[in-house]
C-alpha cells in the first residue's frame, strides 16, 4: 500500500510540477534534508553500509518470520513473498519521500529562462575555441609548464568550498538550496569504478557517495555534481550543469579548471560524433597541457575498467527514463547545450 501511495503522488506531481515545487521542494524536502543532517549524516562513514545490513537483517526476519508462522512449505513461501513485497513496497515509499519527488519539479533551464538546443558543428567549435581560450588561461596560473598537475588540497577541503559556493549560487538564481548535504568516499577505492560509476547519491541516506580512486580534476567535478543532487537537483544533466556552473565561479583556479575541463571533454565527445576530420584537426592545434591533462585522466580511467559497463549504463537508462527523464543517460551530455544558453543569457555570448 506505501508503495503504492507513493506511485500514485507520483502521478499527481507528474502532471503539475508547480505542485511538486511547493508541496515538496519548498516544503517538505527541506524538513527531510534537515533531519538527515542532524542524525544520520553526523555519522563519520558512508551510512549505506548501515542502511544495507539494516535491509538484509530485515528480509531475514521477514523470512524467518514465515518459515515460523507456517508449517506447510506453501504457506511459508507465500508469506515470506508477501513480507518481501511489503518491504520493497517500503523501499518505493521512501525513495520517492525522501527524495524522489524532486524529479517532478519544473525543470532547472526553466526556471532559469534558458532555452537549450542542439549545437551545429559550427556552433561546436565556437564553443570549444571559447572554452579551451579559458582552460589556456587557467592552466597557466596553476602552473607554467605542462607537465601532470601536482596535487595538495584534500577531499574535506574541497567538499567544504564547493557546498559553500553552492549554497551561494543557488540563493543568487532563487533556487530552493535546503540543508547541508555531504559526500563521503565510498570504500573499497575502486569498488564503484568496478561498477561502473563514478558517484552515486542515495536518497535513503541523504548521502552522495563517489569513488576516492578517481583522477583529482574528475574526482572534484563529481563531488560537485553529487552536491547538486544533495541539493535536490535529480536530472543529471542538470546536476551537471551546477557542478560546472558553481566550478567555473569558484574563487578556486583549480575548480574553475576543473569545471571549465569537463565541459571541454563533452564538447569534444560531441565533436568527434560530429565530424571525425574536424575532430582530428581541433586535436592537432589544441594546447599541449590541456592535451596532457585528458590524457593523463583517460589513462587514470582506463586502469580500473567496469565489470558490467552495458549492463550499467542500460540500467541507469532505464532508471531515469522510469522518472520521467526522456533522454536517459543521454541527459548527462546536455552540458554544452546548457553552458551555451547559460553564456548566452548572461551576456557573456552573443546570440546566433
């Protein structure tokens, strides 16, 4: 019945957004996020592992509980399905109240005014020169040469700046910013890379999660990104499009570069699909340190390969597709689209 409860608001915010931001994102979110803080989140680790063993000792009981209650293996095995369906029945309810509604809400570029759209090969490239001009100025003031990036501050450090620039970009657009989401590591190192994923938030917990094996450039951007979700921002694209937009403001030059990269590396994806031989051109002409800095995160990536990539990312496709998101795991590629409309609503571009 929870699940089903669950389902049915589900609906009901599915077909008026505005309803979702003010019963939820402006009302009861908040109160979840803030109780999430002051309890779990004060744990020092990953309170999933609670979570997991919490689960597997209940489906024991549950179980158990069955076997106990009938004597007839029929019985039994009726009652403990039954148990089971409650359970994740539950695990529906919660997913959806704690943090799940979020994916109902009138879209970010919206209540932004931005209005994203495809990129030619020529806006492409526009683009990419504009970004790597920024990268050329930010690389120089991190370092003089372009030898690999040396590395210092750590991940509390980071994760301290980032939510507090955070914080302060989502009060400068009016967008609801609750609480004081975390991130925390996740062991073992690798563990998620194995996967198939970099980060993951896990709205039973309030906690994002990301794997502390990941390169330093790549590592940050998705801290950011996992805060964003924290935040309640659900579509990934959207998730990315804050992570890139409080980087790229940060009073950091490593997290502006951090940021300003990985819009970069999307836009090259998008080139490469594009057009293979103004690919190979943009390549030969790019910045030998800004050329170092993707080939040392490329080959950083390439020594711990997924188990299941496939497997992954079709579930993740049809995970988000269930919540309405259409493009699936295409959605975590709209960053150039959204930069450009960001730039461009800004003043900071002109318009085609």
């Amino acid at each position: 019945m929870a699940g089903l409860l669950a389902i049915l608001i589900r609906w009901l915010l599915g077909s008026s957004p505005e309803l979702a931001e003010t019963w939820y994102a402006s009302g009861l979110f908040p109160i979840i996020r803030g109780f999430l803080d002051r309890t779990l989140l004060q744990l020092p680790f990953p309170t999933v592992y609670v979570f997991l063993l919490g689960l597997v000792g209940l489906l024991f009981l549950v179980v158990r509980q069955a076997l106990i209650k009938k004597k007839c293996i029929p019985g039994s095995i009726w009652l403990a399905f039954r148990g089971v369906v409650n359970v994740f029945g539950w695990i529906v309810f919660s997913f959806f109240f704690l943090w799940g509604f979020n994916y109902y809400r009138i879209p970010l570029y919206s209540q932004l005014s931005l209005t994203p759209e495809p990129l030619s090969l020529v806006l492409t490239l526009e683009e990419m020169k504009l970004t790597e001009s920024g990268l050329r100025s930010l690389r120089s003031e991190i370092a003089a040469d372009s030898m690999p990036l040396a590395y210092s501050e750590n991940f509390r450090t980071w994760e301290n700046r980032l939510k507090m620039e955070m914080k302060s970009v989502l009060m400068a657009l009016n967008y609801p910013m609750p609480g004081h989401p975390t991130v925390k590591p996740l062991y073992p190192a690798g563990f998620m890379r194995r996967m198939g994923i970099f980060g993951i938030y896990f709205p039973f917990t309030g906690e994002g999660y990301l794997d502390p094996s990941l390169h330093p450039i790549e590592k940050v951007f998705t801290l950011a990104h996992e805060l964003a979700h924290g935040f309640g921002v659900t579509d990934e694209g959207e998730a990315n499009f804050v992570a890139w937009l409080v980087c790229s403001q940060s009073s950091d030059t490593f997290l502006q570069y951090a940021g300003e990269l990985k819009l970069f590396r999307y836009q090259l994806n998008d080139l490469f699909r594009m057009d293979r031989n103004a690919y190979e051109q943009f390549i030969a002409t790019m910045a030998t340190e800004i050329r170092t800095d993707i080939r040392e995160i490329q080959q950083h990536n390439l020594e711990i390969l997924p188990y299941f990539r496939e497997l992954s990312r079709k579930s993740n496709d049809l995970y988000l597709k269930s919540q309405g998101i259409k493009a699936g795991v295409k959605s975590y590629a709209q960053l150039p689209m959204l930069a450009r409309a960001w730039r461009i609503n800004s003043g900071k571009q002109d318009p085609p």
